[in-house]
C-alpha cells in the first residue's frame, strides 16, 4: 500500500528489488535529498526527502527507466496536470526533474499518512470527523469537476493526510478530461471495490463515478469495512445499517446513501451539486 502518493501496484517489485531500493537509495537531485523509501510499484518508486534549500519535507517519486513507453506516457500526463491544478485539498506537484532516462516529481508531503493507513491501524473513525473529511473531499472534486475532469480513483489509499489532518487528494494517474479535443476515453481501470457497475463497463466517463467512490470510502471509515453489493455489483444503500453508528450525525447515512445511489433521476451529477447540498445540512 502505498501512503505518501499513489503508485500503481501492477506488477509489483519483488522482495529483492525493495530491498536493493532501500539499501541503495538514489544519489541527492540538486536541493533534494532522499531520506527513507515510502512507497513502491511496478513503474515507479516514492522517497521521503528533504529539501536542503526550503528546509521542509517533500515527496520524491521516481518513475523507473524501464517504465514502459505507455506508462511513461501516463505519468507525464499526471505530472502535467499536478503543475496545473491548484486546490487546498490536492496534493501540489512541486517541480518535475528530468534525469537522463528517469522523471523524478517533486511532490507535496503528507506527513498524516492515508485514510487507508488509518483505517488498518485505527480501525473505524469517529463520525464527526469523517464529516469533516466528506466536506473537505467534496470541495476538491467539486473543483476537479467544474473542471471538467474526472479522478475515476476515489479510495481510502489515494485521500491522505497533511501534518494538521485535513484531506490531500492524490494520484491523478486516472483522469479523465472529458472536453479534451481528440480524446480517447481511458478503459475501465480503478478500484474495483470502489467503482459504480457502469464504471466496470467502461465507457464515457462520468463525475457520479467520483461520487460512487466517495461514498464506499466514507461507509468504510464510519463501519471499518465496504457496502453490501446485490448479484449486479451495483451497491446497496447503506444508511439504515449505519444508524447505530452515527450517533450525532445521522445525517451523513443519508448522504452516503445519496453518494451511492445508481439510478439517475435521484443521483447527484457531480460533486458540485453533492457540496451545495451538504452546504444546507445543518
């Protein structure tokens, strides 16, 4: 599992190869220097650093040489839109190097770990913060969306943590840019557990698939595991289960089950129109 940044775990490296990363860490890039190995994939290794002339604590994910031409080319295209999008709740790419063969990108730090690493070692979260969390993820893909971009990848793993525990959205390996000239909708690729039936399917890709995902994520941080599925893969509605959990804030089961909800006349269309309307909950 990867907790600083998001690296896809297709093939995966083997034990040799993680232990040779960590004896062997790379050489100091300029004003960068690699502390500890934090995360791994089968294209692309992820370093705590230090940045030697800001003083702070960075990112440093290093796409391997031997990454295939095709997935080179998607992490370019990640890189490319991390320089242009600016939220409070996305992770920043900071810089991106060129090092021979190898792209190295500078990235935020989140220092608080995922939302994945929480629930493995704290089990369920206290509803009212995960309120706090639903409100937080809401606003950066109501930004996303009003940008006419599609994260396809909402899960615990990619919803980390700053120093402060506010949400950092990360890893848009996935995106999709729906009113990109010429584009080429990408293939049902995701989080199974995570995605909506019609995302398994493929095709045009929709901002609900964002929602639908939010959705599983907030149901496994306030009950510690994922929502019931029926014989289709489409997800059931979870609210009355929840109740016993919620307490306070019962009405997060109802807005989870609105975040889930497949059919299109009672669902939100994206995460703008889900964020107004946690706006007017009291």
């Amino acid at each position: 599992m990867i907790d600083a940044t998001s690296v896809s775990d297709r093939d995966a490296p083997t034990d040799a190869e993680l232990a040779s990363w960590r004896e062997n860490p790379p050489e100091a890039t300029g004003r960068w220097q690699p502390l500890a190995l934090v995360g791994s994939g089968g294209q692309a290794v992820v370093w705590l650093a230090e940045d030697l002339a800001a003083g702070q604590r960075v990112a440093l994910k290093f796409v391997r040489s031997q990454a295939s031409s095709t997935a080179r080319a998607r992490w370019i295209r990640e890189l490319r839109l991390g320089m242009q999008l600016q939220h409070p709740n996305l992770i920043r790419t900071l810089d991106v190097i060129e090092a021979g063969d190898e792209l190295i990108a500078v990235l935020e730090w989140a220092g608080g770990g995922s939302l994945a690493r929480r629930l493995a070692f704290e089990g369920r979260q206290a509803p009212e913060q995960v309120a706090i969390w639903c409100r937080e993820a809401l606003g950066v893909l109501a930004y996303l969306h009003d940008q006419r971009i599609v994260h396809r990848d909402v899960k615990p793993s990619n919803l980390l943590l700053n120093d402060e525990g506010s949400i950092r959205l990360a890893d848009l390996g996935l995106v999709d840019e729906l009113d990109l000239p010429g584009r080429t909708p990408l293939s049902s690729a995701g989080t199974r557990t995570h995605m909506p039936s019609e995302q398994r399917l493929g095709g045009e890709p929709q901002p609900w698939w964002d929602l639908h995902g939010l959705g599983v994520t907030l149901f496994q941080l306030v009950s510690g595991g994922l929502p019931p599925r029926d014989d289709d893969g489409t997800t059931e509605l979870v609210a009355a289960p929840l109740r016993d959990q919620l307490e306070r804030v019962q009405w997060l089961g109802d807005f989870i089950d609105r975040l889930l909800e497949h059919r299109p006349a009672l669902r939100w269309t994206d995460a703008c129109q889900a964020l107004a309307a946690l706006e007017r909950t009291p």
